[in-house]
C-alpha cells in the first residue's frame, strides 16, 4: 500500500507552494470522506449534520497517527491528548465548562480513539446535551475547522482585515513573509481598541482589534502576528507545525517511558539474580549445616539401634516361649470355635427354612391383594359405568319430559285455536253457502283428546326404568 501512495505521488515536484499543497490535501480528504462516510453518517442519536461531521472527519486525519498493526495494514488513531485538546476547543467555542478530570477518566480507559468513537464522544458529552442550538453547533466546529485546517489568526501566508466585528465587509488581505515584523503603537486612554502595525515589504498597516483585557490583549495580537511571520516561510502551517511537535514530544515520552520500564526491569532483574545467588548460598549454607546435623544424628541413631537389637534379642527369646504356649492355646480355642461354628451354620439352616416359608405365605398374600384390587378396580368401574348410564336416562328423561311438556302446550294452542275457529264458523254459518267445505276444514283440525302416542309411550317407559333404578 504504502509503494502504491509512492507511485502516485511520485510524479509532483519537490517543492509545492503551500496553497497547492492544501488544495491537494483537501482533495485527498475528500476521496477518503467519499470512501467511508457511509459509515459515520448512518448512526444513532445524530447531533452534528453532515457538513459539521466532515469538517470534524479533516481534523481528525490533520491530527491522527497511523498506528501500524502489521507490515501492510495501518490503524488511523487519535491520541487521547489530541481529543482533549479538540473538545476543549469545542466546548469554549459553544460557551460550555471544560471538566478535565471527566476527560481525564475517559482517557485513562481510551488511550487512541478512532473517527467513530471521536465522533461519539463530541455528540454525547461535549456538544451541551441538546441545549446548544444548531447553528451554534456549526459555527463552533466551523471555528475549529478554520482554526485547525486554515490556521486562521495564525494563518502563516496572510492576514484578512474587515472593517467591522461582523466580519461582512473584507477590506482585503496582507501577503506575509519572513521580511515582515509587527510594532505596536500608543493608544490613548479612551481607546477601546488595541492599534498596532503590520509592516511589509511594499507598506505598513496600521490595525486596530477590540480591547478586552488592554495589555494582555496587545499581547497576544502581537505574538500571534509574529508566530504567523515567523511560519510564513516554511511549507507548514502553524497548526501542523503544532501537531507534529506534539506528536514528536508523545513520540518522545512513549520512549522514555519505554526506555525507563526497560531499564527499570533490567534492574529488578539484576535484583532478583542478585537476590537469587545470595538465596542459593544460604541455601547451600543450610544444606551443609543440616547435613552435619543428620551425620551426628545417623552416628547417635546407629548406637541407640544396637541397644535396641539386644534388648530385641531377649524379647524374641521371651515371644518365642510365649508364642509355643499361645500356639498351644490356640489349638484349643480352634477346636472350640469350630464346634460354635457348626452349632450357627445348624441354626442358620433352620432360619433360611423360616424365612423360604415366610416368603412363600408373603407372595400368597401378595397375590390375594392384587386380585382383591383388580376385582376392586373392575367393581369401581362398573360402577361408574352404571352411574353414567343413570346419568344419561336421566338426561334423556328431562329431555322427554321437555318434549311433552312442549307438545302439551302445543296442543293447548291448538284447541284454543280450534275454539276461536269454531266459534268464527258459528257466526259465518249462515252467510256460508257451501257448508260441505267447512266440514271439510273442520276434518283436518285434531280433536282435543288426541296426543301423540309415541312420546307418551316413551315417557311412561323412561319413568318406570327412573323409578325402578
């Protein structure tokens, strides 16, 4: 990768003027935000728009470090300084309190950010938590971008001049160079601007900025004009020049810290082999002692065991009479033991019968029990086999006595029709001529002592089977 990036720029000459120079890395900015802005623009919890986070994009890349994580693969990281140094900026410019030791702690557990986790820590604890208005917001990351990016006030090529606070009117710019310096001029009392003049090869301009703090004010214009002169000449700004000491100085400190850990180490190994050898030769020390020690204590273990073998010899002499007569005893106890043996294997004999007959009867009962509880379970469920037989008579009972009851009250409708028909045909009797018709009618109406047969039937049968159960 890095042979590919020196064939393509191999082709620009040695020496660039400083506009070019940034004019060519803004384009290279730019091809890398097309590249990979995808990434940063899709998130959650958005606070800066999309200009702000490509301005932002440019600063961090001005002040990032590649971080190599093998021969052909680098890390774009941010030191955590770095970040520090942005959002305090960002938080001055947005008129908000700088809380050091809360950076401190993040910063502490994220030595190197990359752009996403930049990006994060800007919208969710330095960008004022939503009470800072848009605009607000883009013209503090616009101050920062002019700042970092066009090293505005320490812009080392020229300095714009306007002829109000508002900035709207450009009165026009002043080419700076090593040949220029800066004097300060006398200012009444009741001035409320600072004067001072700028002068040049071709003039001298005499400027006035607003008075805030008098001396101090005058001061830095001052400082400022002449860091600005003095980078004129070289093919970096200000703000670059910046970064890459603060880089050298981290670059630095990380080598002394490397350097001193090493050497540290070194010590506490020359410490611990010192200490090492001096644990070995007392060790060795010890072991000699303790060896001496175990020699006089083999030679007093060495009389004292044969002492011992003598007073052994006698005892053995004694055991030996002792053991003739145990032996002796022991036949006898023998002899006893096996009679006692016999008798326990005669009654462990009559046991085991005992316990076969035992056996026996249990597995007897045993299998009464299971009959007994199948012929239980069989009786429990004819039971419930009989009682929801009775249920459903019973259900079939109510039913027919709903039919009946039903019927019953149809053909009580039906002779309480009859009658009004009856007595309709009373009256209209005369007025009929065909007499024969209505005999006719009357023939297909049911006379009120009929009912139906067959649901009285079946009500009698259910009632005596209710009754017989």
């Amino acid at each position: 990768m890095l042979t590919y990036y020196a064939e393509v720029f191999s082709s620009l000459p040695d020496t660039i003027s400083l506009p070019t120079l940034r004019e060519y890395e803004s384009r290279i900015d730019e091809v890398c935000w097309l590249v990979c802005k995808k990434h940063y623009l899709h998130r959650e919890h958005i606070v800066f728009s999309d200009s702000c986070v490509y301005k932002l994009f440019r600063i961090f890349c001005l002040l990032a470090d590649l971080v190599p994580e093998s021969s052909q693969v680098f890390q774009v990281l941010l030191a955590a300084p770095e970040v520090g140094n942005v959002a305090a900026q960002l938080v001055a410019s947005l008129g908000l309190e700088w809380d050091a030791p809360d950076f401190d702690a993040l910063s502490s557990a994220i030595r190197a950010f990359r752009f996403s986790t930049f990006l994060a820590v800007l919208e969710s604890k330095y960008s004022g938590s939503g009470m800072v208005e848009q605009e607000g917001l883009e013209e503090a990351v616009q101050d920062m971008y002019q700042t970092f990016l066009h090293d505005v006030i320490k812009k080392p090529t020229e300095l714009t001049y306007f002829k109000s606070q508002d900035e709207k009117e450009l009165c026009g710019s002043i080419a700076l160079n090593t040949m220029c310096w800066v004097d300060s001029c006398q200012s009444s009392p009741k001035d409320k601007v600072q004067r001072f003049v700028l002068n040049t090869n071709d003039r001298s301009f005499e400027l006035a900025a607003p008075d805030h703090r008098r001396v101090q004010s005058r001061l830095q214009w001052l400082s400022a004009l002449q860091i600005a002169i003095s980078h004129s000449g070289g093919s970096n700004g200000y703000q670059r020049g910046q970064v890459l000491r603060r880089r050298q100085q981290r670059v630095a400190e990380l080598s002394r810290i490397t350097e001193e850990n090493r050497r540290r180490s070194s010590q506490i190994q020359d410490m611990e082999l010192t200490k090492a050898q001096l644990q070995q030769e007392k060790m060795a020390r010890v072991a000699a002692e303790h060896q001496a020690r175990e020699l006089e204590a083999v030679h007093r273990e060495e009389e004292k065991r044969l002492q011992e073998l003598e007073d052994m010899k006698m005892k053995l002499e004694k055991l030996l009479e002792e053991e003739t007569q145990a032996k002796r005893d022991e036949e006898i106890v023998r002899n006893l033991q096996a009679r006692v043996l016999r008798e326990e294997w005669e009654k462990r004999d009559e046991l085991e019968k005992l316990q076969e007959e035992q056996r026996v009867l249990l597995d007897m009962e045993r299998e009464k029990r299971i009959e007994f509880e199948w012929k239980q379970r069989e009786k429990e469920l004819h039971l419930q086999e009989a009682e929801g037989r009775l249920k459903q008579l019973e259900e079939e009972r109510l039913q027919l006595d709903r039919e009946l009851n039903a019927a019953r009250d149809k053909i009580t409708i039906s002779e309480r029709s009859k009658e009004v028909l009856e007595a309709r045909l009373r009256v209209m009797e005369p007025q009929v001529r065909e007499p024969d018709r209505v005999r006719r009618a009357l023939s297909f109406m049911p006379s009120t002592k009929e009912r139906p047969a067959s649901l009285q039937t079946r009500y009698n049968s259910l009632r005596r089977t209710s009754d017989d159960k």
